[in-house]
C-alpha cells in the first residue's frame, strides 16, 4: 500500500518559521544522531543539536564547543 510519510527534501536549508510556537504531538522529536568521530567531522553553529551515539548523551553546540545536555 501506499505510505503517508511526506519527506520535505531541499537543496540547501529548510527553515520554519512560526509567530507562536512549534508543536510536535503523537510522536517524539527525533534529533540526528552521530558518533563522537562523526560529529567532529562537522561544521556546527552554535545553538545545534544532536544525539551522541559513542557517549549516548544529548549535546549542543555552544561557545564553540559540544557540551553534554545532563
């Protein structure tokens, strides 16, 4: 059968903009996933974030470094 998965796809960004706020519900908000040797292969701005499979901790980006989310 036919799948309702839609996948937006872009060439470059895609950014959402919204005047309230972005809500997900009846599932969770996946963030992508890397190892540390993957995440260090990055060009990351502050503010990012992804999901550490080597430590298995949450990281964001801030003041030029990953830091742990505890």
């Amino acid at each position: 059968g036919s799948s309702n998965v839609r996948i937006p796809t872009a060439n470059g960004n895609i950014e959402l903009n919204a005047t309230g706020k972005v809500v997900v519900t009846q599932s969770p908000f996946r963030v992508a996933s890397y190892t540390t040797t993957a995440r260090n292969l990055l060009s990351p701005t502050n503010g990012d974030i992804i999901y550490n499979t080597t430590t298995n901790k949450f990281q964001g980006y801030a003041n030029g470094v990953w830091v742990d989310f505890h």
